[in-house]
C-alpha cells in the first residue's frame, strides 16, 4: 500500500452554527489505509461505538439512517473491563474489531467513517493519540476512514447539539 496520504486529502467539519473547521492532517487527523479512497459530503451521524449485534439483543444502527452520510465511530466496544458487559467483559470482543466496524459502515452504506478513540482508554488531551496511516493494516475496505481527535469531535459536538433523529 501507499506510505504516505494524497495531496489532495482534506477534511473539513461544519457545525450546526455555521462554524467551519479546516482540519490538518496528521495534527487533527489522521486518513488510514483501512479505509477506501474517495470523497464523501453530507450530514454526521453518531453512532457510538458502530455496533450491530443481533446475538446480544444491541443494535447502534437500529432506526437510523447513515446512507450516504458520514459516521462518527467510537474506538473499542462500551463496558471495557466490566465481566457484565455484553461484549464479552474483559476479553477483546469480535465487535471492537476495525474490520467489524468498517464491515457494518459499509453494510448500511455510510458515506465515510470518522474513528475517535474511546473515553477508557483516553483519559484527556495528552493520551488522545492519532494511529499511524497503516495502524490498523493497509487492506482497504472501501469505505473512506480517518481517525479524529476527541478535541475534535468535542468542538462540533459543543456547536452541534444531538438529535434522537425523530
């Protein structure tokens, strides 16, 4: 795969108030080889950490619509190090896999998917690390994927209020 990323890679945000960020890559964010080539415009929808999991009664993508949309994603499955989780406790669950949660992007045909680290394991600023282009391997799965940094995803977040999308 390529070493390093296009000169034509950009990524900007745009919050509900009118703010536009222009990110700067491997500072706010980082695209990785994991992720497909292409362009993607349109709406953010959250989906936490991205997981459909009919086994475990628990689906993040259960009435909503992320076709042709861009996905923010979190790092990881919730209830890390909690044996009552239904992932598996503290074992590394299938669903936290990237390729699990790129496979389930692209199964409800999202746009993009924006990856943040998870609030467990990155306790503040200083921990938030950007994963390395080909971190995650370079086999490609189609769908375009960057990680973003939390401070990112925090700013939109303060200017863009969630919606339950009813």
């Amino acid at each position: 795969g390529a070493t390093g990323s296009s000169p034509q890679t950009s990524l900007s945000l745009h919050t509900s108030r009118g703010t536009r960020l222009q990110l700067t890559i491997n500072e706010h964010y980082q695209p990785l080889q994991r992720g497909g080539e292409g362009k993607a415009s349109g709406g953010l929808v959250f989906v936490g950490y991205g997981i459909s999991a009919a086994d475990d009664n628990y689906d993040e993508y259960a009435d909503v619509d992320v076709g042709g949309k861009t996905i923010v994603v979190i790092r990881r499955v919730p209830g890390q190090g909690d044996v009552d989780s239904p992932f598996s406790g503290e074992s590394t669950s299938p669903h936290a896999y990237i390729s699990s949660k790129l496979k389930q992007a692209a199964n409800h045909k999202a746009a993009a998917v924006l990856f943040v680290n998870d609030p467990y394991t990155v306790l503040d600023s200083a921990t938030d690390k950007l994963v390395a282009m080909d971190g995650f391997g370079s086999r490609s799965q189609g769908v375009p994927f960057l990680q973003i940094r939390q401070s990112v995803l925090d700013q939109v977040l303060s200017e863009s209020p969630l919606t339950t999308g009813e």
